[in-house]
C-alpha cells in the first residue's frame, strides 16, 4: 500500500456522515440527510462534482470525511456481527514493488494493517450510532424534502435534488421531555450542527464548477 490520493471521490457531490463527524464537518460542509434511507451526508458540491477535490488533493483547510479516508479498504458484512475487511483492488494505492508498505508479514497483517482494521471497526460502531439518531428522526416524522437551486453570475443554473433537512417547526413542537432526553444522548446539539451548517451553501456556490447537469444526493448503505 502507497499513500494514496482523493482522485476516486471528484465525482461524489455527496459523501455520508456518522454523528461524530458533525462537528468538524458543519464548519465546511452542509450537512443533510439522503431522501432514501435519510442517512446523514456532506454536501460536496452543488453539480455533479466534488469542488473539494483538485486532482488527487482534498482542500487543505477542510475536514476530509472518514468515509473517503478509509479508501480502498472497506468493511463487508459476511453474516451478523461479522464482518471481512474488503479491498478495491482497481485502486492505484495497490503497487507490487516495494515503493509502498506491506500489508502481510511471514503470512500476518502488519501494524498498517492493524490499524486500518481499527479504523473500520471504529467506523462502523460510529455507523450504528447514527443509525439510532436516524431512526429517532424519521419516527418522530422530522425529515422534510428540500432542494437547493442557484445561479452564478455567468448564468449558470445549478440544482441539487434528493436530501432532506430537519423541520424546525416540527423540532421547536417537540416535548420537553424528549428534549431533555436527546440532550443527554448528544443528539440536540448534532441537530443545531445541522442548522448551522446549511449556512455552507453560500460557501458551496463560489466553489461551483461548470457542470449544470441536475443533481442527486445519493442514498447510502455501508456494507457491500
């Protein structure tokens, strides 16, 4: 395995989020939920392009995503609670000379190894737990479709279909009991990042590129 690039992800204009990247996500990225299974996502760009990605580079000052940075290593479910760390062999981090780090050592993982496994798992236990805060949004009916159109000053139309946000009506009518509750989960203050992150929109549209093909967000599901 050689250090590797961003180059796979120029043409994701949505990448998925688990609850513990919102914080560090909010500051670059609106964060919305996919229209299919209302799984969180960080909104990439406003087309059909990634405008954080020049080349193989992710731009320096933003958070990259956990989901592009365990690229080309994936986890698959191979039955319940088990799961096989899976590879993209067409990736180009793969060489078969020694200008990389090996994965197997006399027939047992190295340390990189080790601790891409680690990553995974820790991923996939971050993945569970937004699926809880997920489950609790769409029970309470709290996911309205949204869309997001602009035009630059070239004349441009750009339009992005497919996500949800949060109902800020709806969540202001929440009880003060549940309010209560899902402050002690962690989950109010991962709503108000929501809120607050919308504002990256505006941000969004001076990175826009000159595609004006109509977007998608698209839904998300982790194990292959």
């Amino acid at each position: 395995l050689r250090p590797g690039g961003y180059g796979f992800a120029q043409h994701a204009n949505a990448i998925p989020l688990t609850i513990i990247e919102f914080g560090p996500a909010m500051r670059h990225y609106p964060i919305v939920f996919a229209a299919g299974d209302g799984f969180p996502v960080a909104i990439l760009g406003l087309d059909r392009s990634n405008s954080f990605v020049d080349g193989d580079a992710w731009a320096s000052e933003c958070y990259v995503p956990a989901y592009a940075r365990r690229y080309p290593f994936v986890f698959v479910d191979r039955s319940q609670d088990s799961f096989i760390l899976a590879i993209d062999r067409a990736a180009p981090h793969f060489v078969s000379d020694d200008e990389g780090q090996a994965l197997f050592s006399d027939g047992k993982p190295t340390e990189l190894v080790e601790n891409i496994l680690t990553f995974c798992r820790d991923f996939h236990g971050a993945h569970i737990q937004t699926d809880a805060f997920v489950e609790a949004l769409l029970a309470r009916d709290l996911l309205v479709d949204q869309h997001a159109d602009a035009r630059l000053n070239s004349g441009q139309a750009l339009m992005l279909r497919g996500f949800k946000i949060v109902d800020r009506t709806k969540f202001d009518a929440l009880s003060d009991e549940l309010v209560l509750d899902w402050h002690r989960k962690g989950w109010l203050a991962l709503i108000h990042f929501h809120f607050l992150s919308l504002d990256r929109f505006a941000d969004l549209l001076s990175r826009a590129e000159k595609n004006t093909a109509p977007a998608e967000v698209p839904g998300e599901k982790e194990d292959a």
